[in-house]
C-alpha cells in the first residue's frame, strides 16, 4: 500500500478534507513543456531522477538518498515473476537481471561524474536524461511489478521532453542553501505506508513533483502532500537532525511553477494533532494487518 493509495481511502480522506486550502485549485499559469509522446508516467518518474541530478549538480550540500531503481533491481535479482504487459507474465531470466544490473551500473558512473562538473553541456543533460528514462522504467518494478521487456530502450523524443521541462525549472525556489534532501524517506514512519519517499525537502518545505499538463492540484495530490509532512514530523520525534516543517507544496513541472501553502499555524490546532494521530494508528493497523494476514480457514 502506497501513501496515495493510504490517502484515498474514504475513511482517511474524510478526516483529511477539513485542511484542504479554501482556494482555487486551478492555478493560473500556462503550460510552457507540451509533451512529446504519450509516455506520460515514464517521463514524469524520469524527470524526478533528472531534477534530484541537476540538483546535485548545482548544490553539493544536497544529500540524496538510494535510488527507487536499485530498490527494484534488489528485489528482481530474487524475484521468480515479472508483468511484461497487463496480461502477460515472464520467470525473470540471468539475462533480464544482467540488463537491469547493467542499467543501473552505467547511470551510477554517468551521473557520477555530472553531479561534480560546475558547467553541464548539452551533452552531457542529454546523457543524464537518458539514464534518467532507463531508471524510472526500473521504479515500476518495485511499484507494481511490471517492467516492459524493452526497458532498457529510450525514445529520444522522451530525452528532448525532459530537456525542456529542465530548461523551466525556478532552480532558486527549489534549492535551500542548507536543508535539501532529494527522495527523502522518513525511516520507520515510512514503513507504515509501503516506504513512502519524498520528492524533495528544501529547507522548511516539502515538496511533490506533478509532471502533468493541466496545473490543477486535487484532493488527493494535496493529502500526499500532507502526509509526507506527518510522516516527517512523526520521524522528527526520534531523530531530531531532521527538518521541522512548516510548508507544502507541488511543483507542476510542464508549467515551471511552484505551488506552495504555509501550515506552521494548523499543525498547532488540536483538530490536526488528534487527525495526525489516528492516522499514525491507523496506518500502522493496516501495516501491521497486511505484514500478518489472519490464518486461513482451514476448513474452507
């Protein structure tokens, strides 16, 4: 279970609804990035990767946790069955590991050496971005256990898309000049949620990144957001290195803008501390339920 899949539930949203900001949803702005093909989920994971390398890049303070990729790459080397398509199943081959280890080990040397240039050519985004779209076609795995067979295959139409959502990027907006966490998770709080991650935490601001061509946050897109924040603050209780609060936000990515809401003042009302605990409680309940199913029925 996903932190957006925990947030949807009926249950859960209902007690969430009383803090959705009372204003317009849809934000003014025009879209500056069109797509280029219709490989919109692939694109979008690709464009967190690239954006967590320029970053990188541009601030050596940023400390960036393990990549989703790996994660996936980890549980194929042990894993028996993979979905090559909605219907279609495959025993996952020396070949298909050998492929993904390769993946993985030609973006760690790539970006390796992009994260330390202090100048990036045309070049050298255009080979970022390329790895960027063989990795996030890896994060599937871990998600849904689907990888397609041509995984390790680019469109470059893909690698221009991503070049041009970089090239709108406010970099000032996103890069705190002391706290910047890239693909935060939040230690056992995470857990509770299927290892929830962040996109990012600059400074007192968590952030999500909607790659996606109508700027329009919904319900669900802000209560992600607002439980990553309660997963921080519960992380915060025990390790106190990590950051206080105090803000929101989505980046829509196709349109260059950030979109951000103060709730310094709401996570002090008594309504949002007791909302954060029953949903701490109850997203620990269904952890815990799915960790330990209840024996079956033997004489079913």
């Amino acid at each position: 279970m996903s932190l957006l899949t925990f947030v949807k539930q009926p249950e859960v949203a209902a007690r969430l609804k009383p803090f959705l900001p009372k204003v317009s949803r849809t934000l003014p702005v025009s879209l500056r990035a069109v797509p280029r093909t219709g490989n919109f989920a692939r694109v979008g994971t690709a464009f967190d990767y690239l954006l967590r390398f320029e970053i990188q890049r541009r601030a050596p303070h940023a400390r960036a946790w393990p990549w989703v990729a790996e994660e996936a790459l980890n549980l194929l080397r042990v894993g028996r069955i993979v979905f090559v398509s909605k219907s279609e199943t495959m025993s996952v081959s020396d070949n298909l590991v050998r492929r993904a280890c390769e993946v993985v080990k030609q973006a760690r040397a790539t970006v390796a050496d992009f994260v330390v240039k202090k100048r990036a050519s045309s070049r050298d985004r255009e080979e970022a971005a390329f790895h960027a779209l063989r990795l996030a076609s890896l994060d599937t795995y871990l998600r849904r256990r689907y990888l397609d067979w041509q995984f390790d295959q680019v469109d470059p139409q893909d690698i221009q898309d991503l070049l041009n959502l970089l090239a709108i990027v406010p970099f000032p907006a996103l890069i705190d000049p002391t706290v910047l966490l890239l693909n935060p998770t939040f230690g056992n709080s995470s857990r509770l949620v299927g290892g929830a991650d962040a996109d990012l935490i600059t400074g007192s601001t968590v952030i999500d990144i909607k790659t996606k061509k109508h700027a329009v946050w919904t319900p669900p897109d802000f209560n992600q957001v607002l439980g990553y924040l309660v997963l921080a603050r519960n992380e915060r209780r025990t390790k106190r290195a990590f950051p206080v609060l105090n803000r929101i936000g989505i980046y829509f990515s196709r349109h260059g803008h950030l979109w951000t809401c103060d709730v310094a003042s709401m996570v002090r009302t008594k309504a949002f501390r007791e909302v954060e605990r029953w949903f701490l409680k109850r997203a620990e309940a269904q952890s815990t339920a799915v960790q330990h199913p209840p024996p079956s029925d033997p004489a079913a």
